[in-house]
C-alpha cells in the first residue's frame, strides 16, 4: 500500500524515475501525460479534445485530467497502490485529488520533488526534442511548459511540505544514482520495497 506523487519540470526525468520507483514499490506508474498522448496518438474523442492544449504546452482543463484520474485510480491495479507522475499540476488539482482519496479513506505516503535546475531542464528537453520529435518540445512549447510549472505546479509543493510529505531529490546524476537517492528517502520514512532494481 504506496502511494506517492512524483513531481518536477519538464526535464527533470520524472518520467523515467517514477516507472522506475513504481516498479521497485510493485505499483503502477500513472502518467497522465502519457494516457493524453496515448489518446491523441489513437484518434479517440478524449484525444481530439486535448490535442491543440498538450501541442501548445498549454495544461488541459482541471475537471476533464480530474475525470481522466478518478477513472484510472479506479481500476483494479492501482487498489494497492500507485505513483502518479504530472497529477496534480496546480492546487486545484492538490483539492480533487485529496478530495477523491479521502472518499477512499487513502491518503498519500510521500511526495517526491526531483530538482534539477532550470538550465540542466531545457538542455535536456531540447535533446529530447532532437531525439523524439514531440510535438510540444519545441523551443517556445518548451519555455511555455516551464513558466506554467513555476506559476501552477511549484505552489504544490508547499502544501506538501506543510503536510510533512514533500521529499525533495538533487535529481542531477546518473539515472542509477537518483532512484537510489529517492528510495533511500522511501525507506527512510518505513514505505517497504517489493523488488529490487
Ligand atoms: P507531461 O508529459 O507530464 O509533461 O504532460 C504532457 C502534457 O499533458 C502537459 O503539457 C499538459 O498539456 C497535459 N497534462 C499532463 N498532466 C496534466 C495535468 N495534471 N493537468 C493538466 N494537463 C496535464
């Protein structure tokens, strides 16, 4: 029973360390940037309802990613568990979320904040871009996305730390180094791993 929030910029590795920690806590990784453009990447009603927000870097409505969240956290695998990676983005979304899970009587464990500072983020977006030629990692998209998440997503973490939740990881290393760092923070607070990595 883990439950855990990953959260930084654009950038950060948030995606690759969360799969990663997941599978180290046998829990699922949600991304909901990943279940958006796996909808656009299909053609369904839900991806044609948020194409031209994720292209724009733009953050898709607080009620439509709530519905996409409360219907994914229903499904069996995430009943013991789960990481969420890019959810919530703003307090909006701290307020549903708490809101769903206290329906639930759930509460989170830990929130993990991978800080890695604003250039180390865009050089590695820029890369990506290169490599993998999304749509919302161009250079304006980028800079878009980064000033949303220092105006929307960093007020979050505030609300975290008061709660006594907020984990903040130095994610300037080796892939290898950083998972190790937020697991050492896990196990510091008793969560219990299921494998290792
Ligand atoms: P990510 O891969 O987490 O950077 O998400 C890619 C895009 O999906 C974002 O730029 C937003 O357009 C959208 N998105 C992902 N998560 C959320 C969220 N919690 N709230 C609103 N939009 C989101």
């Amino acid at each position: 029973m883990t439950r855990l929030l990953i959260v930084g910029p654009q950038g950060s590795g948030k995606g690759t360390q969360g799969v990663r920690i997941a599978q180290a806590f046998g829990i699922p990784a949600i991304s909901t940037g990943d279940v958006f453009r796996a909808a656009v990447a299909d053609g369904s009603p839900l991806g044609k309802q948020v194409k031209a927000v994720i292209d724009a870097g733009s953050l898709v409505s607080d009620e439509l990613t709530g519905a996409v969240v409360r219907e994914r956290l229903s499904q069996q695998d995430a009943a013991d568990g789960f990481l969420l990676d890019g959810y919530p983005r703003n307090i909006a979304q701290v307020g549903n979320l708490d809101e769903f899970l206290e329906g639930r009587q759930e509460s989170l464990d830990a929130v993990i904040e991978l800080d890695v500072p604003r250039d180390e983020s865009i050089a590695r977006l820029t890369r990506r871009a290169a490599e993998q030629g999304r749509a919302d990692d161009t250079e304006e998209v980028i800079a878009n996305r980064l000033a949303i998440y220092e105006r929307e997503t960093a007020p979050i973490l505030e609300v975290y730390r008061t709660r006594g939740l907020l984990d903040r990881i130095d994610g300037v290393g080796s892939l290898d180094e950083i998972t190790a760092r937020i697991i050492a923070a896990l196990e510091a607070r008793g969560l219990v791993r299921a494998a290792t990595v």
